[in-house]
C-alpha cells in the first residue's frame, strides 16, 4: 500500500515556502498572500503538510460471523 502518490498536483497548501494564513489562504514567502489551491514555479512539495484523503469507508458493514466460515 502506497501512502504518497507518485505524481501529486502542486498546490500551495503543502508547499515548503507557504505558512497557512486563513481558510484557503497562504503566505508564500516567494509570491505573498496566494489560494490555497494554486501554485507557482517556485513549488517544493513537503509531505507533511498534505493531509491525506480519508479512506474509502467499507461497504457491507452488515457482516456477521457465518459471513467468514467456510
């Protein structure tokens, strides 16, 4: 299982240079105040501050015992 995907689409949000401001806003210390969702040439990705999706939620949690007995 993969937890980082190969090809991630820049953004702001989890750019090494950007410190959150507001609710969708960012202070990029190469380009100002900027959206949350856009980025520039200077992008660096930085894994910790990308919050993961949350995972798929299990389909079928119905399930009883007699569901896993051969």
């Amino acid at each position: 299982m993969n937890l980082f995907q190969k090809k991630i689409d820049p953004r702001c949000a989890y750019c090494t240079h950007g410190r959150p401001l507001e609710e969708g806003q960012v202070a990029c210390s190469k380009k100002g105040v900027m959206s949350a969702d856009s980025h520039c040439r200077a992008f660096r990705y930085d894994p910790l501050k990308r919050v993961p999706p949350r995972p798929a939620a299990l389909v079928g949690t119905n399930l009883k015992d007699e569901d896993f007995q051969l």
